[in-house]
C-alpha cells in the first residue's frame, strides 16, 4: 500500500513514464521510416542520389542517438515509480 502523502508524486512520475514512452515509440517509428527508406535506396538506387543516402544516414543515427536519451530516462522514471510503490528502494531488474 502507498502512502498518501506519495500519491501526487507517484501520479506526476507515472505520467511522465507514459510520456517518455510516447516519444520512445514515436521514435521507433521515425527509424522504421529511415530504414524503408534506406531499403528503397537500395531496391532503386538509379532514382536517387547519394545525398539523399547520406541524408537517411544521418536521420537513423540522430533518431538512434533520441532513442539510448528516451531509454534512459524510461528507466530511470521505472526504477523512481517502482521505489515509490514500494515504499523503499528496489533491485533494478
């Protein structure tokens, strides 16, 4: 059982979990878009340039870059919201 006094606290920092995770996902997609794009390069590469390649690169590496940000605060926004519940600090798993 949570104590009262934690219930805003644990509330702010589940909806900032749900809000990381949002941007997680919104991410995945952007890389997911990046490699269909790259892939289609390849399955026509005489209808593109180098520089649009060059372009997909960067686009995948910076959304890769987003994604280790996002993946760190997911977890350290797990970890915060689980030592709440329990009223005490928690093994990572």
């Amino acid at each position: 059982m949570t104590r009262p006094e934690n219930n805003k606290e644990i509330i702010a920092t589940a909806r900032q979990l749900i809000i990381n995770i949002y941007k997680h996902y919104q991410i995945t997609l952007q890389l997911s878009a990046a490699s269909r794009e790259i892939e289609d390069y390849f399955d026509n590469p005489a209808s593109k340039t180098r520089y649009r390649l060059k372009g997909l690169v960067s686009k995948a590496g910076a959304a890769a870059s987003l994604t280790a940000d996002t993946s760190d605060r997911i977890r350290y926004l797990s970890y915060q919201l689980r030592t709440l519940l329990d009223g005490e600090v928690v093994e990572d798993e």
